[in-house]
C-alpha cells in the first residue's frame, strides 16, 4: 500500500517501473552471450542493449543505483559464469577471479558508486568466485557518447592501472555496456601490463 501511495505522490520512472515487472526467469530469456570481437581476447556480451528491458536495467542500475536492477544483472552474470566455469576444461585447476572495470576518481565522487561493481560484488557471492578492486582508473577521461571508435580508443588508452596479478590466476574484467570495446581494451591492458596472461572480458551488455 505504501509503495501504491508513494507513486502516486512521486511518479516512478517508466524504466523503474518496466524493472519492477521483471523476474529472474525473465533474465534467462534475455541472456543470448556472444562474442563481440571489438577486443583481444574477444569480449563476451550477454544481453542485447537495444532490448527495451535490457536497456532500462543498465540505465536504472547505472544512473539510479535501482537495487532490482542490480540484482538482475548481477542474477545474469553468475549464470552465464557458474556455465563458463564448469564447461572450460582450460580453468580447471586456476584461479579465477573477477574483476569489475573501476570508475574515475572523480566520476565515482559524482556518481557515489561503482554500478558495475555493485553487480559483480553480488554475482561473486552467487558463484563463489573472488571478487577483487585489482584496477584502479588514474585518469579520467571524457565520455565516450559523441566520439568514434578512434577517438574512444585513443580516449581510454593509459586510463587504467592494476596491481601486480597472478601468471596462473584467469582474471574475468566485467563491464556494463561494450560499444567499441574502447574501455575493456584498455583494462585488458593494463592487466596484461601486471603479468596476467589469462583474460576473460565480459560486458553485461553490447
């Protein structure tokens, strides 16, 4: 009743309210991961973007910190990998952790949160993998939106640092939305740059 009262006095936003309809199973339905060769290795996408239910969570768990929408997305993620992990006769045997693509200094101070790692912080409880902040964003840079794909290349490149890693440890960077593979290239360097040799990007979506 009170959430009845509270819309009628503050009006939901259409995206919050299409989130609020959605469930777990619906989740299921949506997930259709593809490899989006925009990176090396190629990056794993797992729902498409331009699905109107897709869109809305992204865009509710990335502006809005909408708990259900993280929850979905983060419901999406441990599924795909609780398969991945189990059907990868390569990660048996290696450590495997995940990683969330970290925000700037001065986005996260305006934005008060990372999205990405509120979900991923989630899906590693679900599937029990660790889950660790190995990547840090030592300079910020503009959005991404009006650029090209050289521009956003040249935009992200250097952007990143990580901590020394692991040769024998799979390291899963995760992302929320992948256009030209701009910003997971340049965690995938960074990475690399620490010694990591085994990579697996995923974007929640593309």
């Amino acid at each position: 009743m009170w959430n009845t009262i509270l819309d009628l006095i503050f009006p939901p936003r259409d995206e919050d309210v299409l989130v609020r309809s959605l469930a777990p199973e619906d989740i299921h339905q949506l997930l259709s991961p593809r490899l989006v060769e925009s990176t090396i290795p190629s990056t794993i996408s797992l729902l498409p973007y331009k699905r109107k239910r897709v869109k809305a969570l992204i865009h509710e768990c990335k502006f809005y910190k909408n708990k259900k929408a993280t929850r979905l997305l983060a419901h999406a993620l441990s599924s795909f990998l609780t398969e991945y992990v189990l059907d990868r006769v390569e990660l048996a045997g290696r450590n495997i952790v995940i990683v969330p693509t970290p925000l700037s200094l001065n986005r996260y101070k305006e934005r008060g949160y990372n999205q990405v790692a509120n979900v991923t912080n989630i899906a590693s409880k679900t599937c029990s993998l660790p889950h660790k902040h190995i990547l840090a964003k030592i300079r910020h840079t503009k959005s991404q939106v009006a650029l090209n794909r050289k521009d956003r290349l040249r935009n992200q490149r250097g952007a990143f640092m990580a901590e020394k890693v692991q040769r024998n440890t799979t390291y899963i960077v995760v992302d929320d939305v992948t256009t030209t593979g701009a910003t997971l290239s340049a965690t995938i360097e960074a990475l690399q740059k620490a010694g990591a040799r085994h990579i697996v990007p995923i974007a929640l979506a593309h």
